[in-house]
C-alpha cells in the first residue's frame, strides 16, 4: 500500500498492509486533514530517528475488522482521529480501535469529514468536559470567550457554543478570519493582537464565566487571569514553554484545565469508547445543518510533495479554519 513517512523529511514509499488486532478496524483511507500536532510530531524527529507515519484526521471505509468488534461492519464509511501513540492515517490503509470511530456524516465530501474528528473532538472535550457547559443549553446566556476562533478547533468551538446557547465572543486578528467566525455564528469578535479588556468593556462586558484558549498559553495566561470572572472556569490545549503562575487564579477560585484529545486512547481509559459516540453526535449534527464543514481548501492527491504544502500552510499561521488532502492518485 502507499503511504507517507516523515524521516524527519517526507518520503512516498510502499508498505505492507497491517492485520487488525482484536478491536481494530482496518480503514481505506479516502481522505486525511491537517492539524498541529502533525507538525509537532515531525519537529520533534532527529535524522537517524524511525521514519514515522503521521495524521490523525481522516475519513474511510471499513475494509476488515478484529474478532472482538461490534459497531462496525466491513464497508460502512466511517471518521476518526485515532492514537497518538499508533501510526497515522498518512497510508492508503491504516489500524484503529473501533471506539475511536465515528460514522461518517451523510452529506459530506471524503475531504469535508476528513476535517471533523481531531478538531470536533477537541472541541467538544474542551467545552462539555473540560469547562462542563451543558451542550443542550443550561448555561444559556453565559458569556465564552474563544481564543484564536479561526483555527480549526475555534470553528467547531463557535459553533457547538452558540448551539449550547452561550454567549460567544470570538478572537480573530484579520479580516479574513474575523468574517469567517462571524459565519460559524459569533455573537462578538476582538482582536486578540490588541488588548482585550478595553474590546470586552466596549462591547459592555466584564468578566466573562469561561473561556477556551485554542492559540497561546503562555501569551494569554495573565489576560486570562484578568478577564476570567470568580469561580469561572478556563481551558487550553497548547502546551506552555514557561512555568504559568497559577496564584493568578487563586483568589478568584478559577478551576483550570487542560484538553488533549488523545488522553482516552493513550491511557487506555474506561470510557475510551466516549470519543466514537461523541463523533457520532457530530455526525448528527452535521447531517442536520445544526453545524456546518470547517474545510477550506483540498489538495489532491495524498502524497509527501502535497502534505509538504499542506504544513507550510499551516506553518504560515494564517490558516482559517482545515485543510484537507483527498485520494491516491
């Protein structure tokens, strides 16, 4: 089979096909999206390290399935992030654990579900499990405030929130990305270049009840302190470089946490099944209109000269929303 492997530098090569364990499903993979952490993995390769086999973001059809699964059959369409700890989805087919899969939306393009599990999943996480706002609308009315709202997790982000009934203010620095979360249906938009206090005031608002950090930890790490109203709550999901004073948080009792989607699949947890039916409640909502694709460009086909484009769009820092690779050629 084809696939793609970063030695660090991204090679096409041919591999054999792998043999689904008891709980794996063996996918064609139609259709991959690029995220951060593909960039992060490959950073952190040294020339001589083993080549590895990155994506977590696709979109395929079953073709063979282990002896203990039970919620997919070969031939049904199905979406996934997968394992960090697992190889990627950057090959023609690939193993993973059936309770990390998803259906795939009826309605979606092979490239427009690519684009859904890692940020969906994320996003979801961030916000229902992570900051416990009710997704079906008991923290109506409460203000979240989304850093960097353009990206691919701030799109999904903008979206289940506004649906959950929260009030949303998003941050985006240009005018392409300001029009873009004002589409996914943010009720206000600052710009996070500039301070954000004085935006929050003239908007007539203070302290906000949560927010969701999606760009910068250690950047915003004092601001958020400061906007953050008593006994609210505050997520991120970037790694900080430097050691973040969580004194800033304490005479506010502000609860603090951090969201990595593949903490379930990494230790294995008692609910790694959760992520499967969270995707496919996506799936749902999706296929309803009550949320809309974040695909925004495709290169076709999949191989390591369109995935070398696709990180330096991502590299460059003015992505808006995903970015999607489809087919083998």
């Amino acid at each position: 089979m084809k696939a793609v492997l970063a030695t660090p530098a991204l090679i096409d090569t041919e591999l054999p096909e792998p043999t689904p364990g008891r709980r794996d499903l063996l996918v064609r993979v139609e259709a991959v999206a690029i995220n951060p952490v593909d960039a992060k993995v490959r950073a952190s390769l040294c020339p001589g390290d083993p080549p590895r086999q990155l994506g977590w973001d696709a979109a395929g059809v079953v073709r063979a399935v282990g002896e203990q699964t039970k919620r997919f059959r070969p031939g049904d369409a199905v979406i996934f992030a997968g394992a960090i700890d697992r190889p990627g989805c950057h090959a023609e087919a690939v193993l993973v654990d059936e309770r990390l899969v998803g259906h795939l939306p009826a309605g979606l393009s092979w490239a427009e579900a690519a684009a859904v599990p890692l940020t969906g999943l994320t996003a979801w996480e961030a916000l229902f499990e992570r900051l416990r706002l009710d997704p079906y609308g008991g923290d109506r009315g409460s203000r979240l405030l989304i850093l960097g709202g353009g990206g691919g997790v701030g799109s999904m982000a903008i979206q289940l929130a506004r649906r959950a009934g929260l009030t949303v203010i998003a941050s985006a620095s240009r005018p392409k990305s300001q029009g873009w979360v004002r589409e996914l249906g943010a009720d206000h938009v600052v710009d996070h270049l500039q301070p954000l206090a004085p935006q929050l005031a003239a908007l007539g608002f203070g302290p906000v009840e949560a927010i969701a950090n999606f760009s910068d930890t250690d950047a915003y790490w004092p601001v958020m302190a400061e906007l953050i109203a008593p006994q609210g709550s505050i997520v991120a999901i970037v790694g900080n470089r430097t050691p973040l004073d969580l004194n800033l948080l304490k005479e506010k009792s502000v609860t603090f946490a951090w969201e990595f989607m593949f903490t379930r699949s990494r230790f294995q947890t008692a609910d790694m099944g959760r992520q499967g039916e969270i995707l496919d409640e996506l799936a749902r909502l999706l296929e309803s209109g009550a949320l809309r694709p974040t695909l925004r460009r495709t290169f076709t086909p999949i191989n390591a000269a369109n995935l070398e484009k696709a990180y330096a769009e991502l590299a460059s820092g003015r992505m808006v929303g995903k970015l999607a690779l489809a087919g083998w050629g």
